[in-house]
C-alpha cells in the first residue's frame, strides 16, 4: 500500500521563506540569497517525506508567489505592460506581475478557491502568445533526484489554468480563455517531455476547477486536452488531483474516463459524496488517490475511522490500486507540532500539523497491508475520545443563547436611508468622505514592543505607554492629511483574527503555527477547539483612548463573525454555523460595548464572508443566510444614529452583491482597484445600492504610489454609477504592510482627488 502527499508548505517551520523573500524585496540580500533559503527548504522537506517511507512525494509545489503565478511564467503569458522580451522569466518580471514595480501595477490577486490562500490571477486575451518561459518544474525534479528522491512533479492542469485566468483589459467581450486551450497544450507537452528525459515516472496534474459546476462544453475541454496531450505523456504515469470539494456525478464520469489517465486523486473530507461515486463504479486497472487526511485543518485524523473507509475502498478498486493520500496540498495547514511549546497535553494530543499529517498518511498505507502500528493507533483513539468527552469543550450557557436566536431576522428597526440621515446629522461629514480601513504600518519597533510585551520584558505600563504613543502618531498624521472618518491604527495587533481569537474563551493559539496566506504574507489562524464566549470587552480601552485623541469620528475596529470563523481552524465536532453564531454573540456585545463608550461609527470587517460561500451552488444559499444573518446579529441593538461600517477585499462580489446587500450595514468598503474596478459592473448592470459605498481607489499591496490625478479619474468612474451622497474614498484594504514612506504620499493623494472632485461638483451645480 503506497502513500501521497499533494503538497507542503512552503513557508517554512519558522517562516524562513517569508523573511528572505522580504530581504530580497527590500535589496539586503541577493537572488543567490534567496534561492539558497528555498533550496535548503525544499530539500529538507523531500527528505522529510522520504523518510516517513511516502513513495509519492511532490516536486514543483514550492512557489515563490502562488503556483498559479509559476504556471503563468511556465507559459510565458506575461501581459505586455511588463515589458518582457523573452527568454527565462526571472524574479524582476515575476515579482513585478506579483507585487507591482515603481511605475506599473500588479496584476489581480484573488481567492484560491473556498480558501485563505490567494493567487494572482492570469491575463489573457485572443493575441496571447505561450512560450515555454520557465523550467523550474524540471530543475526542482532534477534537484530531488540528485538527492535520491524520485519525486512526482505537480503541474497546474491546462484547463484548470485556463478556467481560472481572466480576459485582458481590452480582450473581446466575447473571447473565452478556454478557446487557448489548443496554443496552451505544446508548452505543457514541452515540459512533459523535459520531465520524461530527465527520468520523471509519474506526473501530476492539479484540476481542482473539476469540483465546481461546469457546464458541458467546459467538461469537454479536459476530455479535447487529455487527449492531445495523449502521446506525449505515453510512458509516464498520470495522476489527476481534485479537491476541496465533491465531484458533479457528470464531471466525475468526465475524468475516469480520460484514457491516458493512472490515478485519480479526490478529496474524501470535504467531497465525502465522492465515495458514492466511487461505489457506483470505478474504472478497472487506475489507481485511486484517496484523500482522507484533513489537508485544511489541525485536527488529528480518526485513524480507525479511516482506516475503515480505505478497507472498503480496498475492495472496490482492489489492493494494489488504494493510495492513501491528503485530501489536498498541506499549504494550507500549520507546519509542525513539535514548534509547539504551549499547548497543553490534552490540547496537544487533539491536533495534526502538516509534519504529523505526513505520518498519519503512512501509519494508514502501512496498516492497510498488515503492518499497523497498534501504539500510534491507540493513542490516536485515546485522543479521540479525550476530545469528545472533555469538559473545556462544551459551554451549556453559551449553547443555549446561540439556539434561541432561531426565528429571528436580527435586523435593525430602521432602513437604512433613515438611518443616514440620522447619522449626518450627528457626523456632519462632507460629500466623498475619506477614511482608511483600518490598520497603519507595523514598523520593526511596534512589533518589538509587542514581542518583548508578550515575553514579559516589559511590564503593562510600558506597553500601554508605547502603544499609546504610536495611536497618538497615526492620529495626529490622519488628522494633518484631513482624514473626515479616523481610525487608531491597530498597533495593539498582529493580526486582526488573532486577536480577537485571544480574548475569546473557546480558541487556542499556536506559537510557530503559520500559513501562508499570499507572497510573504503568512497568518496564524487561532483554533476554535469550544464552545465561543467574551469574558471581557476587547477594544473598548484602546477605541475610547483614540476617540478622546481628537474631535473627528473615530472608527471602533472589529472583526466579523464570519471572517473569524473562516480564517480560524475551525472545530470539526458541530456544524460552522452554530460556532459562527456563537461568535457573533461575542462580537454584539462588543459592538454595543463600543457604542455606550461613545464610538458613533462601528467596522467590522467581513474580509473573508465571500471565501466561504461554498464553491457548489446547491449548497451557497445555506451559507449565505446564516453567514448574513451572524453579521446582522453583532449590531442590531445599536441606534440609528451609530454607523455601522464593514469591508470585504480580494474575491469577487459581484455574484453575491444581494447578500451584501442584505447585511444592512450603513456603510461598506470593498476592494475594486486591484481587479480592474469589476465591482463597478454590476452597478453598471443596474443594481440599486442605497448604502454608503467606498470601493478601493488604490491598491495597498502594491509599493507603488498613485497620483491625484489616476485616484480623481477612478472616483469619476464611481459616480457614473453610484450616488454621490453614497460614496466614499478609501485604499482597497488595511495599510499594515506597507510602509509610511509609502503610505504618506498615497494618501496625501487621496485626499488631495476627494477635495478636487469636491470643488468640481460644487462648482458644477
């Protein structure tokens, strides 16, 4: 019985990859530098799977960016604006499509799929021209072998790549990225055939579009481009891999029955319907792939559980055709448990990084063919039980609070036009008002402080003192630029779902226990283990703190039910949505807290509520009502006159723009610039907005400083299509990764183009 990994973090145990990426971006180190850190990495790695006996172990899955990004460099489908003249793309024109330059925006960045992963996604259009442009998938290959690791490397499919690229700015309205498809297919049979020369047997291509709802001409594309690709991947074993959902019962019968195909690969956690498929009829002689090691959370895997389910999986496809695999790249999980030095015994015992995930792969395949390590799976059974009976888990008041919230709406007793009016009076703020989202950047002495707090090397009095004094700086900036709405900044935070995940009863949090999220941008997502309660006000000290720092309305900080939950491993022992309306529990007590310490506008951030809509649309209406029903639930005790902001960023809105619609909120703010202002269309389409809007006038995760000028002719192409009394002017997101020589001027700008278009409409009536 042979084991799989899909793939692996990238960023390292101690997040090595993030900090020398960040050197090289800030030019302290070298490209040698760089590549050295990853090198070692990636080979620690490769050993580490070999050594835990995994005899399938991916190559190619180690990205600088995304791996979507690597394939668009593969091609060679670099967007003419960057200036390319061929050859090897190196990092200056990787990194420029990733991150932007001085003169030239970066190309769109957006969700991976259901997940907090992001990915930049391509660009194309009818005169695109593909060229074999970047061999790392070979290199990487050569690199494992040179150190006796026959890997298997991973490919983004060529459907999946071209399904989720998008036209150029510019393209036809009727040109569709899948009609590439047959001057896409000779660069992959390049690669394919570099792979073979240099000794690769297996290959694998990652098709994770499979699971969505495709229609039929789209399923035809994977049978039009397995089979061109047919002759030239005779002699290689193929696997496909699918995840993060079920397979549609047409686009499973699509895949089993494309010929040149060996092994399929389904996630068995997340696509538990896949089984029935796999019941009902399995295609003779291929491998199965089974994903039934969580790829997207901490939690320890039931092993008898599993290893039940891979038995009658055995005697469908037979012996020797059953890999045992994770259900999806471990990207997504933390890296390893044994960096974890504060979780208790019981705690520590309930989880599964990504190292530990690897042996649980491999304690499986080996039980499956006599070898059963009864020790490992005792414990694992003693684990599981512990979970289920012990008492930190369960909060009976808690419990019965979220239940007797069925059978109401919670909505606001006014609509939302009454509610403005009552809010400007009490506000008094001009047309396009200006804010920001809400953090500022975190310089190297912030986090300092924050990390010797936390290490006990400074006592409460001091850390209050430093934070104080760095609110009192962004407030007294924001106030010199003439920022209307303010906000504190947020030095008392490393991340906005940590934090709060900290106060909150029911989370735990890890030490080392990272992920990446896009770039260097890594995250240490809180894990939600019980039942969520508020033992205490939050951000009431720090709020009222900034409030009294000056006259104008200042932005009491919050993140959303939703956005907490979607960015935390989540308890897998209840559905989400009972632990979502437990958090939004917490949140409204928050909220209403805020509220009687005189904070008149109230954000939260509901950053990640569009990530979870399910990516089958059978099962998105479900999510989306008790997703908005648990945003509505934090603030439908406060007045009219308190102004309740939230702000979405990188996914596309435009399908769920009813739902937002729907969460009342007096105020939204919602990147647009970064993805070529697409959330305007659907205002150009004719839905009616009556809320205050602040669609993102420049992109924060970018270095490069917009003009008057560029923010003023994007605000223009608001107003043809939202109200002007509606519209506010705000950046795409928070400013925390960016620096302040980076952050003055951008916003010297914003403000300098909301007081000309001022100027413009008064003088115009």
């Amino acid at each position: 019985m042979a084991s799989h990994i899909v793939g692996y973090p990238r960023m390292g145990p101690k997040r090595e990859l993030k900090f020398a990426l960040e050197s090289f971006w800030d030019g302290k180190s070298t490209a040698e530098d760089l590549q050295k850190v990853a090198a070692d990495l990636r080979c620690s790695i490769w050993k580490q799977m070999a050594d835990a006996g995994t005899k399938y172990i991916p190559s190619n899955t180690f990205a600088y960016y995304d791996q979507v990004l690597d394939t668009t460099a593969m091609v060679g489908a670099v967007p003419a604006r960057y200036n390319w003249n061929g050859g090897e793309i190196g990092f200056d024109t990787y990194f420029s499509m990733a991150r932007g330059n001085a003169t030239i925006g970066a190309m769109e960045m957006t969700k991976w799929f259901d997940t907090n992963y992001h990915f930049i996604v391509p660009e194309l259009s009818a005169e695109t021209k593909f060229s074999y442009a970047s061999h790392k998938a070979v290199s990487e290959y050569k690199e494992a072998k040179a150190l006796g690791i026959d890997t298997v490397p991973v490919l983004v499919g060529p459907v999946s790549y071209l399904l989720l690229s998008k036209p150029a700015k510019g393209a036809e309205k009727s040109f569709s990225c899948l009609s590439l498809l047959g001057s896409l297919l000779p660069v992959y049979k390049e690669v394919i055939a570099e792979l073979k020369a240099a000794g690769a047997s297996w290959i694998q291509f990652d098709e994770p579009t499979l699971v969505m709802d495709l229609d039929a001409e789209k399923l035809s594309a994977f049978t039009d481009a397995y089979s061109q690709l047919e002759s030239t991947l005779s002699g290689l074993n193929v696997i496909v891999e699918t995840y993060f959902a079920d397979l549609p019962a047409e686009a499973y019968k699509t895949l089993t029955s494309l010929k040149c195909v060996t092994g399929f690969g389904f996630d068995l956690v997340r696509g538990a319907k896949t089984l029935d498929l796999i019941k009902s009829g399995f295609p003779s002689g291929k491998y199965l792939f089974a994903g039934i090691v969580d790829g997207r959370n901490i939690w320890a895997n039931d092993l008898a559980s599993s290893l039940e389910t891979l038995t009658a999986l055995e005697g469908i496809v037979g012996k020797d055709k059953l890999v045992v695999s994770t259900s999806c790249s471990l990207l997504h999980t933390a890296v390893d448990l044994v960096n974890e030095t504060k979780f208790d015994q019981e705690l520590k015992s309930w989880m599964a990084f990504a190292a530990q995930k690897v042996l649980e792969v491999n304690a499986l395949a080996k039980a499956l063919t006599g070898q059963k390590d009864e020790a490992f799976f005792s414990a694992n059974a003693a684990a599981q039980a512990s979970r289920k009976s012990s008492p930190r888990v369960t909060n009976e008041s808690v419990q019965k609070a979220a239940t007797a919230l069925r059978g109401s709406e919670h909505r606001r007793a006014t609509n939302v036009s009454s509610r403005l009016d009552a809010q400007q009076k009490k506000l008094n703020l001009p047309i396009l008002p200006t804010t920001t989202i809400g953090s500022f950047p975190q310089t190297i002495e912030l986090r300092r402080v924050r990390r010797e707090y936390k290490a006990k090397k400074i006592s409460e009095a001091d850390y209050v003192e430093a934070i104080k004094k760095e609110i009192a700086k962004v407030v007294k900036l924001q106030e010199e630029l003439d920022i209307d709405v303010l906000v504190h900044g947020e030095p008392e935070r490393n991340d906005m779902v940590e934090y709060f995940g900290e106060q909150l009863s029911g989370f735990a949090f890890s030490v080392n226990g990272w992920v990446q999220s896009y770039g260097s941008r890594c995250v240490k997502p809180p894990i939600i283990y019980g039942d969520v309660s508020r033992p205490k006000a939050m951000t009431v000290f720090w709020s009222s703190m900034a409030q009294s720092m000056t006259a104008r309305p200042m932005k009491g900080m919050l993140t959303g039910p939703v956005t907490i939950l979607n960015w935390s491993f989540v308890r897998n022992d209840q559905p989400r949505f009972e632990t979502c309306y437990q958090i939004a529990l917490a949140i409204k007590d928050e909220v209403e807290d805020l509220e009687k310490a005189g904070i008149n506008v109230i954000q939260i951030d509901e950053a990640a509520l569009r990530e979870g809509v399910p990516l089958r649309k059978s099962e998105q209406a479900f999510y989306l009502d008790w997703a908005v029903h648990s945003f509505r639930i934090t603030n439908c005790g406060v007045q009219d006159t308190t102004q309740i902001h939230t702000h979405m960023c990188y996914s596309n809105f435009n399908d769920i723009i009813h739902s937002i619609i729907d969460m009342d909120a007096d105020v939204i703010t919602i990147e647009n610039s970064r993805s070529d202002e697409k959330l305007l269309s659907v205002f150009r389409e004719g839905v009616k907005y009556g809320a205050g809007i602040g669609p993102g006038v420049y992109d924060i995760h970018s270095p490069r400083i917009p003009s008057t000028e560029e923010i003023a002719d994007r605000v223009n192409k608001m107003l043809a299509v939202l109200e002007t009394n509606i519209l506010w002017v705000n950046p795409d997101c928070g400013l925390k990764t960016r620096k302040y020589a980076e952050v003055k001027p951008a916003l010297t700008a914003m403000v300098s183009a909301a007081k000309l278009l001022r100027k413009e409409l008064a003088s115009a009536k």
